[in-house]
C-alpha cells in the first residue's frame, strides 16, 4: 500500500508540474530523489525520472557535456538557494535562462534538448 502510495504522489506531482509548463516540473525537498542525490543537479538518460541519472554534478561552476543528444531531464536537486543554467557553449559561457526566462530553481527538472547544449553551469544564486 506505502509503495502506491508514494507512486501516486509522485505521479501527481509530474501532473502538476507539467501543468505548470511545458517540461517543467518539482520535486519534494530533501534528501535523493528519483537517483538523485541532495545537493546535486542530474542529467537522465531521457525525460523521464524511470533510470538513474547518467550524470550527476556536485560542485559550482561549468560542467562540460558530450554526447547528450535529444530529451533529457535535468534535475536540480541543490538547496540554499542554487541553481542550474543550461549553457550553448563549453565552459559555461552563452547560458540561457530555461524554461520561460529562468534558471533551472532548486528542486525542480525541466525536460529539454540537450543537443545544442554543450555545458550546465552551477551557481549559488
């Protein structure tokens, strides 16, 4: 029953998240999260939260990435106020605000084309 449970409200959570906008979604603060650690930010294999993330960054700054082609989610599971920008250079340069204008915020995925996105920059604010 507690397995259903917890299903369902994850389930409902993705519901309400993707009311929200198109690919953008939260999770519950604290602790890992679908394979993702607390106080990392999670790249999936595809967008979807049903495997383990196929990279996890712990650290600030710029990220490079290779080979991530297509939909992915990308989880920002940092606290104290961290967030996580999508950036069309390497080395963390040329980053858009994604989706709708605005970092990827704490606890919360955005589904998105990595193909033109070459690194994710980390940052505290």
């Amino acid at each position: 029953m507690r397995k259903w449970f917890i299903g369902f409200v994850v389930s409902l959570m993705v519901a309400v998240g993707l009311l929200a906008g198109p690919g953008l979604g939260s999770a519950q603060a604290g602790g890992t999260y679908a394979g993702c650690p607390y106080g990392a930010v999670c790249v999936y294999p595809d967008a979807s939260f049903n495997h383990n993330p196929s990279l996890v960054f712990w650290s600030y700054g710029a990220h490079n990435l290779s080979n991530q082609i297509g939909m992915h989610r990308v989880f920002n599971n940092q606290y104290g106020g961290a967030h996580a920008w999508l950036c069309k250079n390497y080395n963390g340069v040329n980053c858009t605000p994604f989706p709708n204008g605005y970092p990827i915020e704490q606890y919360t995925y955005v589904d998105y084309d990595l193909t033109p996105i070459n690194s994710i920059l980390l940052t505290r604010n």
